[in-house]
C-alpha cells in the first residue's frame, strides 16, 4: 500500500490513515491529505469527496478531543451541502462508553482500523441538514410497518433514501386505494363531463404526475380523496428530480428545502390510506 505525506499526523498514527484513506478511495472517493478548505476551522487528516453531493472530513487520532470534534460539529451544521465528520482510530485505541456516547449524540461517525481493515463502527450523521419528523408512534397502526423503512433510513442520515422510499409507499398504497375505490362504484373519473371507465391495468399504468391528475376527475371528491391527490401533486416534482437529476445541484437545493415538510404531507396522507 503507498503511503501519502501527513506533516501535521503523529508517526504513530500514519499506517491507521494510510488504511483509512486506502479503503474510501477504493470506494470512489477523492482525498485530500491535510488541506485546509476556505472555512474549514483545522486541517483535517482527511477530506473525501465522491461525486458533487458527498463530503466527509475524517479525523485520525489516539485520542477523542471533544472540542475539536464539537467545532468540527458546529462547522457542519453551518454547510449548505453534505458534510459528514469521523472519528478514525486504530484497534489499540480504546474510546470510553462516555465519549462513545457524545460522539454519537453529536452526529459524528467512528471509523476503526481493525487487522488492516477500516471499519465504519458508526456512521456518521449529515450535519448539514436537519429533519423533523413526525413521531412514527402516532401514525395508525397499518402505516407504520409501510414507512418504517423509511424512517429507518432517515435515523441512518440517508435522507433521500428514506424520501423515496415514504414516496413509494405513498404511489402504491394510493394505487389500491384508487382501485378499490373504483371497483366498488364509489370512485367515478369525469373528464370533459365524460364517465372515463379504468382498469386496474390502466391505473398501475399511469405515472405518479398521472396519478395526482386522476385523482383530481373523482366525482364527488370526498376529503381523502382530496387529500391524496393533493399529496401526490406536492412531492411529484421532487420525487421525479430524485429518481432522474438526482446529481444536480438544483434537485439537492431543492430537496434539502422540501423534504421536511414533503414527509409530513405523505404522514398525513397515509394516515387517509390506512384508517
């Protein structure tokens, strides 16, 4: 394995970096060996980049220096993009459950080094960005093994994940609701003052976009049927984004400024879909 040039790294501690850094450019990432980005509060061991959205700053110690890392927390939190922030250590180093502990609490990942091998004991949160959800508790009960796996994404920081899982859920469940609806009468399509007859097949034809439209031609529109359609209508563009211009940088802006409120619209959709 070639080993890079550290000036500011202990001797100690090069062979645990050279395996770190080894491991994530196998995996896609760009490194940089102590560089000092404009903004940056210290020149970190490492700084990794894979593609336009991913960033990680690593840090290789012996020790936890919580002030160090709490600076590091703060500077991402402050990021307009993805900024992850580790702890890298060797397999002689030993954290105690207290600075596991706050190491977790703030978001920040544990890489150790363990027989030449980097291993992600704890991954890292995205501190740049902060989602509140609602409490998966207080959904009905048949909603929340359909979204868990979501939410389950969003507690790992895999937040576009887990939008687009809850987006799937949202697109399949509202398909059922639309052909049952339908096949027992209760559903009618109008459009042009025309009674528009559709199969099961037509439905699971018909694209998220599509989707909202039908639901806008029910007759008679009850208040769930309004507000699915109105669910589906909202998360349409971003969702599209995601699953088509997910690199963009105008899909990430987007994203970042609506998936909070985007999990809330399809929470209380679900609860419609599920009572």
């Amino acid at each position: 394995m070639p080993r890079r040039n550290y000036t500011l790294l202990s001797d100690e501690l090069v062979e645990t970096a050279d395996i770190v850094a080894s491991s994530l450019a196998a995996r896609g990432f760009s490194i940089a060996i102590e560089r000092l980005e404009l903004g940056f509060p210290f020149p970190p061991t490492l700084y990794c980049k894979r593609g336009k959205l991913e960033r990680s700053v690593i840090e290789v110690v012996s020790a936890y220096d919580e002030a160090r890392f709490s600076t590091w927390a703060s500077y991402a939190r402050a990021c307009p993009t993805e900024m992850k922030i580790y702890v890298a250590v060797s397999e002689v180093t030993v954290l105690s459950a207290t600075a596991v502990h706050k190491i977790r609490s703030s978001g920040i990942g544990i890489i150790r080094v363990q027989g030449g091998t980097a291993i992600h004991e704890l991954d890292a949160a995205d501190l740049s960005i902060t989602i509140s959800l609602p409490e998966l508790i207080s959904l009905p009960t048949a909603a929340r093994p359909l979204l868990g796996p979501a939410y389950d994404h969003f507690a790992a920081s895999r937040w576009r994940e887990g939008f687009e899982d809850a987006c799937k859920v949202l697109d399949v469940q509202s398909r059922k609701y639309l052909k049952h609806w339908h096949k027992t009468g209760r559903v009618r399509f109008i459009v042009n003052g025309k009674v528009i007859n559709m199969t099961e097949r037509k439905i699971d034809k018909l694209t998220l976009g599509q989707l909202a439209v039908k639901f806008t031609e029910i007759q008679a529109q009850n208040s769930s049927d309004r507000m699915i359609g109105s669910a589906l209508t909202r998360i349409n563009k971003d969702r599209v984004n995601l699953a088509h211009n997910k690199w963009k940088k105008s899909t990430e802006k987007r994203l970042r400024a609506n998936v909070g409120q985007h999990m809330w619209v399809i929470a209380q959709a679900m609860k419609e879909l599920t009572k």
